[in-house]
C-alpha cells in the first residue's frame, strides 16, 4: 500500500473499528473498541486520524489547561516511513495549542529510535523514563514545551 493522497480528519465513531483492528494487529496490549469509544465521548480529548480511502493511521491527546498529553500514535505498518506520524502529529501539537495547550507529553518506547527520533525532530526532549511501562519495555517520557510560541510553530512548517 503507497501513501495516495492522505488527507488528517477527526475521528469519528465510524473509524473505531479499524482502529481497534490497527490496534490489536500491532501491539501487545492494544486499545479496545470501549476504549476508543470511552475516550471519544471524554472531554478535553483531541483525536486525529490519516486517510486515504481507509484508516492508516491515529493520533489523540488529553488536553487539560495548559498541559497535553499524547494518549496515542499508530501508523499502519505497511504506511510508516512516508511522513503520516508526522503528519499526525503536527495536526495533533496545532489541535492542541487551538485548545489552549503550550505543553505537550508522551511516552515512546525505549526500543522505538524511528518513533524516538520523529519526536525529538518535533521539539521534544527526553523528560524522565517509566520501566516495564509497555510490559518487556521501558518508556521514555518526553516533553515539548511552549508549543504555542511563533518559534515553535516554525519548527512546525
């Protein structure tokens, strides 16, 4: 499957299914439908999805004040290396600053360099690490600060 046209939309309840899918068939403890479904309907949440004719990939945040946290990123495998996790990303990080958001957090896994590397290009910086967070792995928590900022927004172009 090449990259198409991809277009970045909110994710609707219509895209819960595939994404669960998404979930289940790339990692050891995926998301379910409830959980997609649970954070939907949850206030202060931003959901993304990447598209071209079906869903190739996810991204949301938890948005409280100031402070975002990214919940979740997943690209399809057959996808990934074409620009859609940044993508996402970048419409996440805009979607959360209109929110009102200047911070943002994640975890990545310790093991994931491509992953780790898309985010440090993006601004964030290791803030912390988490051990057996994804069961075998550790997770390196990272922040990007003052993602609001005209500065930051030209990192982002």
């Amino acid at each position: 499957m090449g990259p198409g046209v991809i277009t970045i939309r909110p994710f609707r309840a219509a895209d819960v299914g595939a994404a669960a899918a998404m979930e289940a068939a790339c990692r050891p403890q995926p998301w379910t439908e409830e959980t997609f479904e649970s954070e939907l309907s949850t206030e202060g949440r931003v959901y993304l999805v990447a598209n071209n004719d079906e869903l190739v990939g996810f991204a949301g945040a938890a948005i409280a004040g100031e402070e975002a946290h990214v919940t979740n990123l997943l690209v399809d495998p057959a996808m990934r290396r074409n620009g859609v996790g940044r993508r996402l990303m970048i419409a996440l990080i805009k979607a959360a600053v209109a929110e009102g958001a200047n911070d943002l957090t994640l975890e990545v896994a310790a093991s994931d360099a491509a992953t780790r590397s898309l985010h440090t290009s993006l601004g964030f910086v290791p803030a912390g690490a988490r051990r057996g967070y994804y069961g075998d792995d550790d997770a390196l928590v990272m922040r990007a600060c003052d993602v609001d900022s005209e500065e930051y927004a030209e990192r982002l172009r």
